[in-house]
C-alpha cells in the first residue's frame, strides 16, 4: 500500500529583496522548480509553515508569482497547505481561502479554526493537517480565550491542547501540524526578523508532543529538533551569513502507523552568495574570483585608505555585487567615548577628525584652511542671527 508523502517547505519571503536587488526571478524559479519534485517524488501534499510573503502587504508581482507557483503545485498533482507566518497578514492570506480549498488550495489564517484540519485520505485512512497561523501572544491570548499568559508557549500550548482535543476524536487518525515559531534547540540566521516579546518567544519543542509531525517555519536555516519536529528553512538564502548553506526540503512520509521517514530533498540555487575580502586592486585582479564573478556578492575591503567609488569598479568585474564594507585599518578601535573624543578640541580639529575617519588619511593644509573658513563663516552666519 502507497504511503502518503508530504513536501515540507517554509519562509517563502516572495517579495524579499538582497540589500536592495530584486529576488522574484530567483524565487519563482526555486518555487517553480518545487512541481518538479512533486511530480518526481509522488509528493501528496506541499506543506508551507509560516511567511509566504515578506511583506503584509506584498506587491502586485509577488501575488502573481504566488498564483503561478500555486498554479503549478496544483498542476503536478500535490494539494497545497500554508498558514502565514510573522510577515504575513492572516487576513489578507486568507482571503478566499473557502473558494480556494475547493481547488486543492488550504489557506489556513484563522485562529478560531485552528482545530479544524484539513483532511486527506490514502488507502490507510484519514491524515489531519493542522495549520496554525502565526500566534501574537497579546492578540491571539483574547482569541484563545487566555486571561493572563502573554508568551509564545502560552498561545501555542492552548492552541495544541485544542489540536490534541479534535485528535482524540479521530482515533486511528494520522496527524501534522504547522507552526510558525522559534522552538527550542533550534538555531537562528540572521535573516529572520525577531519575535520576541519580552523575551519570551521560546516555544519548547515538547508543546508539540501527540502528533505525528511538526512542520516547522521561521528559522532560515534547515534542522532537525527531533525526528518527528523539523525546520525546512528558507528556499533561497536571504542573508550573507547563509552563503554556502544548501537550501532543501523535507520529504516526509507517512505509513498506516504515523511517520515512516523523512529525507531531505535538496533545492536549487539559481545564484550562489559570495562574501569576498581584501584590498580593492586584489579582488580586481585575482583570476582565482572568476568562478564567482556571476555571483551576489558582499566585498569586505581592507585598504588601508578607503578607496575612490568602489562599488562601480567591484560591480565592472562582479556585476552582482550587492553589499560594501570597508574594513580598512583606520576603522579600528578607538573605544573612548564621543565626550572623550572631543574634550579639549577645537571645532577645526573635529571637522579634520572627521575627515581622516571616513577617507582613511589626515585632511591636507589646503583642505584644513577651506574648513576653518566654513566653519568661520558658519560663526559669524550665527552671531548676527
């Protein structure tokens, strides 16, 4: 008998730009490319845990590329399950949700349906999925009925007792959740946008004991917390601090008797992320970079002296190049204070300060005598005010 296998995915950002470059064309071919592994793997269901899209209110080209990417879900033969996640609107996700269901489509936004699963079937029975959207403590504690508790353990306990209630009367049932949430053990990546409150976002992993499966969002980076609890991770890194990281998703399967196994299925890359460092001529010059020329690229440059319209010489040979930091040696380490800093000097020196910390190299003469006239004529601008 035929298993029934599931496709675990997350943290979609469709509308997510890399320091200001646009990432739709990349995204709709990593999402795209998802009905291929559908159709390749038999998957039954693709399960998205938690922000679609980057944005409450997403762009006109990224709803289209949600629509094309859904559409082609559908096409390879998979149902469709998502919840929003922190950077979604529930309300505006979950618009036609009723309309969309009917075509295979499970937008799973509301909070006072979170104990309704959408049930599939296999030749083995029913399999009860539960989407839980992403739960703000102060708002969704008033929904779930919780007078005091204002933490992210709190709202999804309640909200996992009221999954494992509905459970109880499906015996024999098989059952997955989705869930937006920082879960404890797992690692954060520096593209995640931070849901704490107080301190108090960490959800311990055994809130999400009694059912088969915990599909898990929010965390970027791909983990296991136990078999049975995992993060997807983002299809695309959204950070430099995730260059080299292999994106993937879950492929989960579930027997007669609950999980049967989970493999991971790796996604493309359509452009790798490179963080490149040294001195401005180096990158310029060493043949060793043309492997990574068509790369998006973060230079950290070293030059002693910052250098003269860097990012238009980088972007000549790395036409990618998304990020600049000068790292040069005169950003070291003056760790006195900006009263220290200043005690004892004259407006003139602060100015020539200033220029020797953002060009590397004292101000000339010249240019200390053109300073000291602007700043003469700026006092005597004030004394007749």
């Amino acid at each position: 008998m035929r298993d029934m296998r599931l496709l675990h995915t997350s943290d979609w950002h469709i509308g997510r730009s890399l320091h200001g470059t646009d990432l739709l064309a990349e995204q709709e071919t990593v999402l795209g490319g998802l009905a291929d592994v559908v159709a390749a793997e038999g998957v039954d269901v693709v399960l998205v845990a938690g922000d679609v899209y980057d944005r409450a209110v997403p762009s006109a080209d990224a709803t289209a590329v949600l629509d094309r990417v859904l559409t082609r879900l559908r096409s390879a033969g998979a149902a469709v399950v998502l919840t929003p996640g922190n950077h979604d609107s529930a309300r505006r996700l979950g618009f036609a949700a009723g309309l969309l269901a009917v075509s295979g489509v499970h937008v799973r936004a509301a909070t006072g349906l979170l104990d309704e699963p959408v049930l599939l079937s296999d030749e083995h029975g029913d399999v009860a999925i539960y989407g839980l959207p992403y739960l703000e403590p102060e708002v969704a504690r008033h929904e779930l009925g919780l007078s005091e508790a204002r933490s992210h353990e709190a709202v999804l306990t309640a909200a996992m007792d009221r999954v494992r209630a509905d459970l109880f009367l499906r015996p024999g049932t098989r059952s997955v959740v989705l869930a937006h949430a920082f879960v404890g053990g797992g690692v954060p990546s520096e593209s995640e946008r931070d849901i704490c409150v107080g301190g108090v976002d960490l959800v311990p992993a055994p809130v999400f004991d009694g059912v088969d499966y915990v599909a898990l969002g929010h965390l970027h980076r791909p983990q296991s917390l136990s078999d049975r609890v995992r993060y997807s991770g983002s299809p695309l890194a959204y950070s430099f601090g995730e260059a080299g990281q292999q994106k993937q998703a879950w492929l989960v399967d579930l027997d007669a008797d609950g999980l049967a196994g989970v493999c991971a299925v790796p996604l493309p890359t359509p452009r790798r992320l490179t963080v490149l460092r040294g001195e401005l001529a180096e990158l310029l010059a060493d043949p060793e970079l043309a492997a990574v020329e068509d790369h998006f690229v973060s230079a950290q440059l070293t030059d002693p002296v910052r250098p003269v319209d860097p990012m238009r010489q980088l972007q000549a040979r790395f036409p990618h190049c998304v990020h600049l930091e000068w790292a040069g040696s005169a950003q070291g380490g003056d760790t006195r204070s900006y009263q220290e800093r200043l005690s004892g000097r004259s407006d003139l020196e602060v100015a020539g300060e200033f220029v020797s910390h953002v060009r590397g190299v004292p101000a000339t003469p010249g240019e200390l005598a053109l300073l000291g006239r602007a700043l003469a004529a700026a006092a005597h601008q004030e004394t007749l005010a």
